[in-house]
C-alpha cells in the first residue's frame, strides 16, 4: 500500500476510509489538523498566553509540542505547568524529562503539588474519599483543575490547554448520556465557552479532533517520548470500562467514534439553547469559580477528618 497523498511505500497510518499516509503527510496533517481546530473555534488569538497542562502523557506533550512549534505562528506564548498530585511511584521521572522537554523549547516551566495547594498528597486522602464512594478520578479531578485555573491565573495565563483527544470526548459523552447529566453534557466541548466567570480561565482542546491513536503515532513519530507510569486508581474510574467497550466497537465498526462525537454534536446542538444563559458564580468559603454556592473542592476538603 502506497501513500495516498505522495505515493511513498513509507505508510505509517490507515484509516477506515483507506486513506494511508506516510510519515511526513501524517505528521503534516495531524498538525493542520489541530491548527485548524485552533483556528476554526477562535481557541487562540494574538497575544495569548496559553498555559499547557502537561501531565506527561502522550497527548498533554504532544499539545505543548504542537503549540510551541507553532507558538510564532499563532502569535501566542506558552508556557507549560504540571500538577504533582502525590501518588505514589509518580512524576518523579517525569518531571525530569518534562523539565529537559521544555527546555529544549525554551519554554517556562512550573511544577506545583497538591500538597503545597491543599496540605496532603493525593495517596493520604484517597481512602478516606473511597470509603464515602467517591471515585478517586473524580476527586482528584476537581483538585487538580482548582490549582490549575488558579496558577493560571497567577501566571497571567488567558487560556489553558489541555489533551483531552477525541476518545476522551467521546467517553465523556457516553459516560454524560448514561447518567442523564445533560448539562455537562452540553458544556462540554472544543472551548469552555458557557463558563464565564472573571476567574475562569477559558479551556482549549487543541486535539479535540485527534484519535487517540494518531496522537499515540504522531508522539512516536516525533520521538516523543516521556516515562508514563500508569495510575493506581485508573482502573477504579467509570471511564474504564466505557474506553474498553469503545475500543471494541472501532475494532469491529471502524468509525464509530467519529460516528459517537457527531451524535454528541447534533445533540448539544438540539439542548443548546436550554443551557445558553448558564453563568458560574462565586464560592462562598474560597471566591474560586464554581456551578453551586460552594465549590467542590470546599466541599470535599469538608468531608476530611482532620
Ligand atoms: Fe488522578 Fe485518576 Fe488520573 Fe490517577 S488516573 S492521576 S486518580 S485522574
Ligand atoms: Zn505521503
Ligand atoms: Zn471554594
């Protein structure tokens, strides 16, 4: 099989549609591709700075590598920031090679944790969450997306990215259908754009888009390569189960998560207009952006005992 698009023998990629591209038409049409993500929502502007969440994962690095190659080009600075969320056997590696990353780029980079943010690591606390029935994903989900809106903001960020590829999406989408959660359901998208709030920082996907797939090529293919231990808790996260499910049904139905995404899109279409007027207001303990009167981090630091 040749290339469709330069006829080289090289192909590193298929599709279901039988396009086959080679390396370089992949890696050039992977990278058209966010750009037009970025271009055709108004992600960026000039003069942004965009603040990526890089978590060592292929998709968070290849963001931060697509964005600062083409920094110049969008007219944007970005900076990198990674959450160290204190779980055991994690980020230690990580760290180093994201540190060494961002050098090469010559990009600023942060490290905070969530120990220095809410006095425990991520290990102490779990139990504790689990024994009330809480899934770990969740909590520490809302933890690390709190100091992330706020270093954002501390470093003058005006958007945040993040790797959220078009599996994500669609597991997101699965997960927001199965329990009737159609708020979130409708909020959830290329760009945060029903969440203003003056200390929200507006969220990007640049790779809303992207197979996970191609992302995990593209990162071969650009030798990017970051030690990636997986999570203890993963296995215990509702999204576990629906990812695997997916899988298969690509495997056997190639196209079904384009298919998924497209039944996500005509239905925020259709419930649009219900949740136009949504605004975030204020904590009343902290002052952080949230959906009730007290945000979820208050409320899940509540429920320690100590
Ligand atoms: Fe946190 Fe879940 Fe990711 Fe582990 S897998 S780092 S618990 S969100
Ligand atoms: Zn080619
Ligand atoms: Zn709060």
């Amino acid at each position: 099989m040749r290339c469709t698009l330069c006829g080289s023998k090289d192909v590193v990629f298929r599709y279901p549609s039988k396009l086959a591209l080679c390396r370089s038409c992949f890696v050039n049409y992977i990278e058209r591709k966010v750009l037009s993500t970025l271009r055709n929502y108004s992600m960026v502007k000039r003069g942004d700075v965009v603040l990526v969440c890089v978590s060592g994962g292929k998709d968070s690095t290849t963001v931060l590598h697509i964005l600062s190659k083409y920094s110049r080009e969008l007219g944007i600075k970005v900076i990198a920031l990674t959450v160290i969320e204190g779980i055991r056997g994690r980020k230690g590696e990580v760290i180093k090679v994201l540190k060494r990353f961002c050098e090469q780029r010559d990009l600023e980079y942060h490290v905070v944790s969530f120990r220095e943010y809410f006095g425990f690591d991520f290990d102490e606390v779990v139990a504790e969450y689990m024994s009330r029935g809480l899934k770990p994903c969740t909590v520490c989900g809302v933890f690390r997306r709190y100091i992330v809106n706020r270093v954002a903001r501390e470093l003058g960020a005006t958007k945040v990215a993040t790797g959220h590829n078009l599996d994500d999406e669609v597991q997101v989408f699965l997960m927001n259908l199965i329990r009737g959660n159609l708020p979130n359901l409708v909020r959830e998208g290329q760009i945060t754009e029903y969440l203003y709030h003056e200390k929200f920082v507006p969220r990007i996907k640049p790779l809303y888009y992207c197979l996970e797939a191609e992302t995990a090529m593209y990162a071969v293919l650009n030798e990017i390569y970051v030690p990636w231990p997986e999570c203890p808790y993963a296995k215990y996260s509702g999204r576990y189960w629906i990812r695997k499910m997916v899988n298969k049904l690509e495997i056997t139905r190639p196209g079904t998560k384009w298919r998924l995404l497209a039944a996500k899109h005509f239905i925020t279409y259709a419930l649009r207009e219900l949740y136009r007027e949504y605004r975030l207001s204020t904590c009343k303990y902290c002052g952080e952006p949230t959906s009730g009167d007290v945000c979820k981090v208050c409320e899940l630091r509540s429920l320690l005992r100590r």
